[in-house]
C-alpha cells in the first residue's frame, strides 16, 4: 500500500470519518450562531463581543475553525490527487493550500484573542 505524505488521516476511512466528524461539528457551531443572530440577541458589535468573550464560545470557536480547516483540507486533498495527476504541478499547489489554511487559522486564533 502506497501512503500519501500529503494525506491528513493516512486511510480513505480515517479521511472520510474526519470529514463527517467536522462536518457535524460545523452544522452545529452554525445552527448555533445562526440562532443568536436571528434570535434578535446579536445586533450591536457590544453584543457581539459579549457573547465571544465567554470561554466556552472562544472554545466552540476554535474547534470549529480546527473543523473547517480539516474539512477544507481534506476536500482540497482530493481533489488535487484526483485532477491534478503530475507532481510537479500537485504538490506546489497543495503547499499553498497548507501555507493558507495555516495563515487563515493564525487569522482567526488572533481574531478571538482580541475580543
């Protein structure tokens, strides 16, 4: 068996079930902020504030950016192993992504930690 250095999970079912798992967590986190929006709590940046200066939304937060960037990575794995074949082109272009997803995580890490 071939493994991919590149591979997040090292296994089609590790990889599928850490896509499931952040997809869930995803759903949640935005059931979630979706009903504090529309729930008519979140309409001054004071509100906004006050509800991300509390740990455990800080927490939720992290984890679902952790979500997101597994999930993205994953997704993006595929497709550049499956349509982008030499790699010579492949692996530049998933050395980007990396290089993004990390800056987008460095991002939001700094995001939360000023609120």
């Amino acid at each position: 068996m071939v493994k991919q250095a590149t591979a997040l999970g090292r296994s089609g079912l590790q990889d599928w079930l850490i896509q499931r798992v952040s997809a869930v967590i995803l759903a949640l986190y935005t059931i979630f902020i979706s009903t504090r929006i529309f729930g008519n709590s979140l309409h001054s940046y004071l509100a906004w504030r006050d509800l991300f200066a509390s740990g455990w939304v800080k927490t939720a937060t992290i984890f679902a950016l952790l979500s997101l960037i597994a999930h993205a990575w994953i997704g993006m794995w595929t497709m550049t192993t499956d349509y982008l074949k030499p790699v010579v082109i492949r692996l530049p272009v998933q050395v980007l992504m990396i290089l993004a997803l990390v800056l987008y995580f460095i991002w939001g890490i700094h995001i939360i930690g000023e609120i």
